[in-house]
C-alpha cells in the first residue's frame, strides 16, 4: 500500500474539512450579528389589537348612505392588529394594519343596488407614520366604540400626535355565505 497516496487522499478532506470549519465559523459569527439586528428590530415592533363592532364599510360606487369616508355598503366587526416597525429617522413608523372578521351588508359593494350579503373579511392595509408618540397598546381600546374607523384607530395607537406621510396600500377580501367574494385594493 502506498502510504503517500493515502495520505494525501485523507489530507485532502482533513484539509477541505478544517477550510469549512473556519467558514463555518466565518458564517457562525456573520449568522449571529444577523439574528442579534433582526431581533432588535423584532424588540422595537410595536403590537397592538382592538375590536371594532359596526365598523362602517364604504365603497367608491353609491350606495344611498353616505358617511364621512364614503358610501356605506355593509356594516363589519373586525378584530384589527396593529404593526409598528421603526423607520429609518426617529418618529418615523410603518405601520400594518391586519383586519379578520364578519361583514353585513345591504348593497352590493360594486354596483350599489340592494342585495343581502354576510360573510367573511380579510384585510390589510399600510401606512406610513410620523409621530413624535411611540405606538402603544396601552393608548389603544381593547374594544372600540361602535362606528370607529381605522383612522381614528390608528391615532390611538400614537396617543393622537401623528401624521400619515405615505402608504396607504390596501387589500381587503369579502367571502359571502353564497361563496360570492368581492376584493377591494388600491
């Protein structure tokens, strides 16, 4: 047997195993200062959830009632979470607004004529922020007051000092009991 060439067949993979280890090592650290900045962006996000019953829900078609955010087309009770990730400047925030829950509606929200509809809502909408006020669940209502809108909601979350600098991208998906699903985005 030639030792010379058995040696250098178990070098080669003792060699290429020890390069590993280094940039296991290497990957290791790089992996460990990318968790460490993901979990103290994951430390600033602000959570926070309320209840909105008889949520008013508009649409861009006329319905006959009119409200301060539209023509109303059905009446939503809606679980909402609220997600504040830190922007790049202090006081800057992006918020995601998460909303589950059940609709009733009087008109169909796309052409406006009277039709009985109840189902399910899924939704999403993002804002940008600016408050001086961090987001906070203890500013927000555990249960709000019928008729409140995301907007006014959304002020609680920053205690009433914010302004809404961008965003404003949404995706709200209605499933009636008759498996009609409506789909609002913008």
């Amino acid at each position: 047997m030639n030792t010379k060439s058995l040696l250098i067949r178990i070098g080669v993979p003792v060699l290429s195993l020890g390069l590993l280890g280094g940039l296991g090592a290497t990957l290791a650290t790089s992996a460990s200062a990318s968790t460490a900045a993901t979990m103290a962006s994951v430390q600033r996000t602000v959570t926070a959830t309320t209840y909105s019953p008889n949520h008013y829900d508009t649409t861009s078609v006329q319905t006959g009632v009119n409200t301060p955010g539209g023509p109303l087309w059905a009446y939503d009770n809606l679980t909402e979470k609220f997600t504040a990730v830190p922007g790049a400047a202090a006081g800057q925030w992006s918020v995601t607004i998460n909303v589950k829950g059940t609709f009733d509606g009087f008109v169909s929200p796309t052409t406006g004529q009277p039709e009985v509809n109840k189902g399910v809502v899924l939704g999403t909408i993002q804002y940008d922020v600016t408050s001086p006020n961090k987001p906070s669940q203890a500013q927000l209502p555990r249960v709000e007051p019928s008729y409140t809108g995301l907007g006014a909601a959304l002020s609680q979350f920053f205690g009433g000092n914010e302004t809404v600098t961008g965003g404003g991208s949404y995706l709200f998906t209605y499933s009636d009991v008759d498996g009609v699903v409506y789909t609002q985005s913008g």
